[in-house]
C-alpha cells in the first residue's frame, strides 16, 4: 500500500496499527474488558456492542464515550508470548522498510477472524472520512470456511477516497 499511494503521486498519509493478540490472549483480555465497561454508565448502543464485540467499543465515534474508550484496559499489555514476538517483529519490518507508523491500540476490526496485526491507512485531508485502506491479518478463516489452515492478510482500498485524496492534493495521472 506505501508503494502504491508513492507511485500515484499521493502524500500525507499514515500507517496506524496494533494486535489483537490470538485465540489464547484474547478471550481473556474480551473479559477483562466487559468486566471494565459494564461498571461503567454506558449508552444503549455501547452495551449492545460490550456484549457482542466488545473490542468493537474500543473505536466508538460516540463523543461521550471517547474517555472511556481511551481509558479501557489495552490489549497490547495483555499479549501473550507469540503475539507479542509476532507485532514485535511486524514493526522491525516495517521500520527496515522505512515505512513510518503510529501504534494505535483503539485500532479494531468489525470481523472476529482477525488476529495478530490489523492496520488502517489514513490521512487528514478527508475529512471525516480518514480511513484510505485497512485490513489485517486472519489465520484461521480458511479453516473456519472449511478449508487447510492456511495464515492469510488482506485489505480493501477506498478507490473513491483516493481518487478525492489525488483531487485535493492536484495529483494528475497520466492518461
């Protein structure tokens, strides 16, 4: 993705990313996490999202719930060994590759096949709408589908957001 944008002439974004640890960390930081927040007051939407997802209610768009959010306890201090190894060794690639990143542990995916290092894209001159590209990383959907376990990382580029990001920075492509 940081080749690609460089190669259409794009600047101003950034890589934020973080784990979601795997199968033997996270369902004790999920409990953790609802013992957390069902002590606290919270709207009909965030108690939804607790019960079901709660690492969903982590990135909340909610104003009155940011604080909340911001002082949830962190998945990153409760990765286990091989997670912790794995992101450990996920940011020294990215830092030979010289491509920059900001760790953001609010960072979520909706689908509970991911695991280990998700990411975003994002820039600042689009307004609310930040996100260009995200995905992660997802070893256990092949499996879950039926399949050989198979690891997999994919992601879905905002082909509109790029074209409005190319307009705002005046980018041109050759015909």
């Amino acid at each position: 993705a940081d080749a690609g944008f460089r190669s259409l002439g794009l600047d101003g974004f950034r890589l934020e990313i973080t784990s979601l640890g795997d199968d033997t960390c996270r369902p004790q930081y999920r409990k953790l996490l609802q013992d957390f927040l069902f002590k606290l007051d919270l709207d009909e939407d965030t108690r939804r999202r607790a019960e079901i997802n709660p690492l969903r209610v982590l990135d909340t768009k909610n104003p009155a719930m940011q604080e909340m959010a911001e002082n949830a306890p962190k998945l990153a201090d409760f990765l286990g060994e091989e997670s912790r190894a794995h992101f450990d060794a996920v940011r020294a690639l990215l830092d030979d590759a010289g491509i920059s990143y900001k760790l953001n542990p609010r960072l979520v995916r909706g689908l509970d096949y991911y695991n280990r290092t998700v990411f975003e894209w994002t820039t600042d001159q689009l307004g609310a709408q930040a996100t260009v590209a995200a995905g992660g990383r997802y070893d256990g959907l092949v499996e879950q589908l039926g399949g050989k376990p198979c690891s997999g990382i994919g992601y879905a580029i905002g082909i509109e957001r790029i074209l409005l990001l190319l307009e705002t920075q005046g980018v041109v492509l050759p015909a």
